[in-house]
C-alpha cells in the first residue's frame, strides 16, 4: 500500500478555501499549480453536505457530496444553465438546470448513476425532502410514521415527491460527474486526491434515520452513548462531541457492509483516504448521552481488525492513512502496523520536550505523513509568533537560528523527514497568521470559512515551494 510516487509532496486545501469555493475553473488551476511545483497530492476535508454550521466533520450524509461545491458555470457550458440564471439563489439554478435536463431526454448516465449508488442515494433523497417538508427539524422530532419509516407513509410520500426526491438525486449524480472530472484532471497530471473522513457519522443524518439498528439507540431511537474524547491536558473535561455509537454486534453480523460501503464511495472518489479518529476503531471513548461533559466515560472495544479485514477483502487497493495523533496506546499502534496503514506526524508539536518526542524530524519514520499543521492546528506563522520561550528555543536550537524564516524553515523542515509524503497547509505556502486559520478545535464559531485568492499565490512563493519539493528529492517522474 505505497503511493503510486514515492516520496512525494503535496498540499492540504479544502474546496472551499478556493477563491470561488467550487469545483470550476479554480479548482483546476489549483491542480496546475500543484503539477507545476512537483507536487503530486491534494489534501481536502471531508466533501460531504455540512450542516448549519458548515463543519465538514459533522455531516447530513457519509456518502453525498456538497452541493455548495458544484459549478455552474460548467452547468452553463453543458447547456443546462443560461448566464443569467447562476446570479440567484444556488437552489433555484440547480433546479433549472434539472428540467432543462429532463428536456433534453438523455437520462441514461442518470440512470445509470441512481442504480449504481442505490444503496445510499434511496434513502439520503427521502431523508433530506422529508426533512425539507419539516422545516429542518432533527428526525427525531418527526411525527412518528415518517421517524420510524412506516411504509405506507413513505410510499404515499415517494409518490407525492417523486419530482423533488428526483432532483436531489440529480444534484449527487451532477456532484459526482464534476468531481470525477476534476478527479480524471488531477490523474492526468499525476496529481493524486487525497480525502478525509470523520469515524463517526452525525446523529441527524440519512444514515442513522435509515439504519438506527446499527448505532446504539434505544427503543425511542435516542442516543444512549455518545462520542468524545476523555480529559487531557488540553481539556479538563474532555470534548464531547455528540455523536451516537456503532452497534458493531449488528454491524458484525452484516459483514460490515455499513463501512464497506462507505468506503467503496470514498475510494471512488479519491486515492487516499485518511480515517479522522483511528484510534477509535481499536476502542472508542462512550459517554453516556445525559452526562454534559466527557468526564463520565468509559473506553469500549472496537472491533478494528475484523473491520479493516472486510474493508480490504472488498477493497484490495484501497489506500487508507491512519489520523493517529494524540495519546496513542500499543493496541491502536498495532493495528495501524498490522495493515501498514500511514500514521500522521505533525511538526509544531516537535519542540519543547525531549528527545524521544515522536514529532521530531529524526524520530519520523517512512511510512508516515507529516504536516507542518493541520487543519485544526494554527498556521505555521501564527504558531510560531505565539510558541512559548521554551518551544522557541528548541526550534531555534534545532535550526541553528535564532531568527529563522518562517513558515519556510518548518516547510523544509517537513520536506527534509523520512516520511513517504509530506503534506503543507496553503496558508503555509503564502505566509499567513493566524487570522487565517481553518479550525479551532472546541469552538463553534468563526471556523470553515477560510479562502485564498490567486493574487497571494505570487510567483515568488510558487517558486519558493517548488524548490523545497526539489530540494528534498520529493520530485516525482
């Protein structure tokens, strides 16, 4: 399970950090600038639908891809939009562009693309027109018939929707074929895409309305546990994140179809995929739903191994990276190293220990990815303005300077490991602070909405990143 170019670069961007936040013209000149530095993966979050709060992480659906993403400016081109429809609102455009479709009677690959993904599409367009119908309440706030699916109910709604359930398939099916585009694109330029999942799915979402046996809810279909992390130094109460919990004695018994499903749409989609949370699938902190922090929790097993083991018996060449960061205990060490699965190494948490720490270039061995950051990291800058006295000696020891250029020093630093492939966050790239920062972990708000522009990609920067890539031998071909 090696990447298709060894020792290789790459950078993480999320689709809406592009300037026109899409899957249009910006994203390929993205892909361009990626082949024209040697570099040969793009890193995004997850590309499913968000809730309000725009969170790529907390999710409508493990399988569908964001609308939001879609261009329509390549519906203009295809002849199912006109220039002036694409001023208004997003919704109203995608929903000329499909009765423009139906006129032109070529439903084929439509129909083709509804029986492919029938296994999730089905029930993701009845949960979001039935929830379009609610005002967007959570399912389980729905009148009984429509929460626990009766059938007569959802017959008569089938056929009462049939138009809207339709167009919703039509917005995946345009989704996907803009993204297989783009995807195609990147391969020909040997650019690999490079995705990212959440372990745990949302609680209001098609997935735990359509299938509540396989997560631990109880006779009401309410959580009886949720996901979290327990105290750290970080938190002293923990992060409670909400999420309900895989009933993986039903999931065992299916085969884990469940996940292997999910993960035949992801490796459709990208290829590499990183797993959020690794350490959840050797044993995964429950926290029982009416407790309000994660003090309450208790470690359970998980069944890792036999998961993995399906995953890859349906998925041979799937290319999966373990998010393996934080208290990592021998038992998720060894699963991770049962499967060669890529472990992530992240730089800024390098200095102001000892020797032994594990983030230290020397300490980082091949098969791995190391980051300068992540999303949820601050950028470079903005960390190393900040970084206590002690952190700063280090580094400045470790450089052999006590004034050094950053981010640049830290992007070679990364460049210059033994790591198989090295990832650098784009506000790395064009120097920014900390006011542009993707994430802030435990905070809800002022978060996913960061965007470059191309005037900030100067030719000096662009020249700066392609020669730390050469100079590490990260050059591919």
């Amino acid at each position: 399970m090696t990447l298709a170019f060894p020792r290789s670069a790459g950078v993480l961007c999320h689709i809406s950090s592009l300037p026109n936040s899409d899957l249009g013209q910006d994203a390929y000149q993205f892909v361009d600038f990626l082949a024209e530095t040697g570099a040969t993966v793009w890193q995004t979050l997850p590309i499913n639908m968000p809730h309000a709060d725009n969170s790529p992480y907390q999710c409508i659906s493990a399988h569908a891809g964001n609308p939001a993403f879609i261009s329509l400016a390549q519906l203009v081109d295809q002849g199912l939009l006109e220039q002036d429809q694409v001023q208004g609102a997003r919704d109203i455009a995608l929903r000329q562009a499909y009765t423009q479709f139906l006129a032109t009677k070529k439903t084929q690959a439509f129909d083709a693309f509804c029986a492919e993904h029938q296994v999730w599409l089905e029930d993701f367009a009845l949960f979001c027109v039935i929830r379009q119908q609610m005002h967007y309440q959570g399912w389980c706030d729905w009148p009984e018939a429509y929460k626990n699916k009766d059938a007569n109910t959802i017959a008569a709604f089938k056929v009462q929707h049939a138009w809207e359930l339709a167009f919703t398939k039509f917005v995946q099916f345009i989704f996907f074929a803009q993204w297989q585009a783009l995807k195609t694109y990147a391969n020909s330029k040997h650019v690999q895409l490079f995705g990212d999942i959440p372990i745990f799915v949302a609680y209001d979402s098609a997935d735990v309305w359509a299938q509540p046996e396989l997560f631990k809810l109880d006779v009401n279909k309410q959580m009886t546990v949720v996901a979290g992390v327990p105290p750290d130094y970080f938190s002293a109460t923990g992060q409670r994140w909400g999420n309900p919990h895989y009933n993986w004695g039903v999931m065992a018994a299916q085969g884990y179809v469940w996940w292997v499903e999910r993960m035949r749409t992801q490796s459709s989609l990208f290829d590499l995929v990183r797993i959020d949370h690794f350490r959840g699938l050797e044993s995964a902190w429950e926290i029982p739903s009416e407790l309000p922090t994660a003090q309450g929790g208790a470690w359970v097993l998980a069944p890792g191994d036999a998961l993995l083991a399906a995953i890859y018996a349906q998925l041979p060449n799937i290319h999966l990276v373990a998010e393996d960061l934080g208290v990592i205990t021998p038992e998720v060490d060894a699963l991770r190293l049962k499967y060669a699965l890529p472990g992530m190494k992240i730089l800024q948490f390098a200095f102001g220990g000892d020797q032994g720490n594990p983030y230290l270039p020397e300490n980082i061995e091949e098969n791995s990815v190391v980051y300068t950051g992540t999303h949820d990291n601050d950028t470079t800058l903005g960390w190393y303005t900040s970084a206590e006295t002690h952190v700063k000696a280090h580094l400045h020891q470790y450089l052999q300077n006590d004034q050094p250029d950053m981010p640049q020093a830290l992007i070679a630093l990364v460049m210059s490991t033994q790591s198989y492939l090295a990832i650098i966050p784009m506000q790395d790239i064009l120097g920014l602070d900390t006011h542009c920062r993707m994430n802030t972990p435990g905070t809800v708000v002022n978060n996913w909405s960061w965007q470059f522009n191309w005037k900030q990609l100067t030719k000096a920067k662009k020249s700066q990143f392609a020669q730390a890539i050469k100079q590490s031998g990260r050059v591919c071909g």
